[in-house]
C-alpha cells in the first residue's frame, strides 16, 4: 500500500502520541498503543487548515 502510495507514512515522539490520546472517552484509561497512533495522526489531519490534506479523488493512478 506504501509503494503504491495509497498511504503516507508517520512517525511520532511517544509522549505526543501519549498527549494526542490522553483526552479518551475511556475514564483512567486511554486507547491501546496502536489506537493511540492513529488518534495522533487524525488529530494532526484535522489540525491542518482546510484544503490542505491529500484528496483521494484528485491522485492520477
């Protein structure tokens, strides 16, 4: 999926994936280590200024 850029790769610091899932839902607790990155990117996503994220339907495949 990465090589046929259908998805962009992310790195993050553990204490700011930490901090991105720290607001859960979940009382006491937060998302699993996995979830707790995608909350992490969807956060960064949804922070950027409109229009400014890749479109799906605009790629030429």
């Amino acid at each position: 999926m990465y090589d046929n850029k259908l998805v962009e790769a992310a790195a993050y610091a553990q204490t700011q994936v930490f901090e991105a899932a720290a607001p859960s839902p979940r009382p006491k607790k937060g998302p699993a280590p996995q979830s707790a990155h995608s909350v992490t990117r969807a956060v960064d996503e949804a922070s950027k200024p409109a229009g400014s994220g890749v479109n799906a339907s605009s790629s030429s495949a």
